[in-house]
C-alpha cells in the first residue's frame, strides 16, 4: 500500500467534530503524527517566510491555528490513551509523544517566528486591537518569553531538552497511574 494510500485510510488525519473512535487503530497513530509534525512544522515556517509586513491574519491569526490538527490528534489519542488503553496503543503514544512535546516547546524558540510577532506588535494595526484580539497578542507575547524566547541559544537547547524530559516523565506518571487503577482489585466476602 502506498504512503497516500495509507494516510487517506487514517481517521487521524481527517478528524472533524464527530471522532470516529470505532475506526481509530495504534498503527494509525505514528503515521499520523508524523505527518501532522511535519505540516505543522511547514505552517510555523510559513509564518517565518512571509515576504508582506506582518499582519493580524498573517502572523498570529496564522500562528493560531498552524498547529490545529496535530492538537486535535494528539488529544484525541491521549483520551484514548487514559481510558482506553492497550500495549500497542500505550507504545505509538509513548513513541511519538516526546517528538510532538519537543516541537511544541521549540515554537517559542524560533527566533525568526519571535522576531515576525515582535515586529506585528510594533505596527499600528496591533496598537489598534481591542477585546479578544488585544488580549492573544499581549498573552502570546507573554506565553513566548515565559517559554524562552529571549534566552540564549545554549539555554533554548536546555529548555528544550528539559522539556522533552518533563513530557516522558508526565507521561509515564499518567499511564503508571492508570494500569495501578486496572490493576486494583476489592473482594468483598461479608456482604453484610
């Protein structure tokens, strides 16, 4: 079967408001990953390349929803994941979890997408925002140098590799907690 042939057959990548939960396989789940990493990846650098000035709609409109569908995926496969887990499904999880959380911790370190929403905040279109609009740009501004923005490089590869730590280990924990609750087990003998 071909590449093509194996991502049109994967509910992962096509999910909409209805989950097709009946449908959804563990080998679905690193295909899927993969492919939504590396569009992500594609949508951030298409944010970093953008030749016009910054705009509203094309730097933290864009930035919004640049990674939509790989959220949506991975939270859909962590659900399943809590409640519904399997050996298969427990290790495409655990295989592709450190790689989503290293990338999205390396978002706010791109220096080129930090340099692209400085610049936007700058313009008088950004000075203009009001209500909701105002409040993402002051929150992704804060949410980026909280995140390492400004740090060194040196420092960014320790975040990030922190990061990818700190993504196992919450992981592990959750699964750890989840087959100790399957695991346990009440006989009651006197029913009175």
């Amino acid at each position: 079967m071909s590449e093509n042939a194996v991502h049109q057959n994967n509910p992962l990548l096509n999910l909409g408001f209805n989950v097709p939960f009946e449908a959804l396989s563990p080998s679905h789940v690193e295909p899927a990953a993969l492919a939504l990493l590396e569009l992500s990846r594609r949508n951030i650098e298409a944010i970093e390349s953008e030749p016009s000035p910054p705009t509203y709609d094309n730097t933290l409109g864009r930035l919004d929803t640049a990674t939509e569908r790989l959220e949506v995926m991975m939270t859909v496969v962590g659900h399943l994941e809590t409640v519904m887990t399997s050996p298969e499904l427990r290790d495409a999880y655990n295989r592709v979890r450190p790689e989503v959380s290293a990338f999205y911790a390396s978002i706010p370190l791109r220096p080129l997408l930090w340099q692209r929403l400085k610049a936007f905040a700058a313009t008088a279109e950004a000075a203009a925002l009001t209500g909701a609009r105002a409040r993402f740009l002051a929150k992704t501004l804060e949410q980026f140098r909280r995140e390492g923005a400004e740090l060194n490089p040196a420092d960014k590869a320790r975040l990030e590799a922190i990061s990818r730590e700190l993504a196992e280990v919450t992981s592990r924990y959750g699964q750890n907690v989840v087959a100790a609750t399957a695991a346990f087990e009440l006989l009651v003998e006197d029913e009175a």
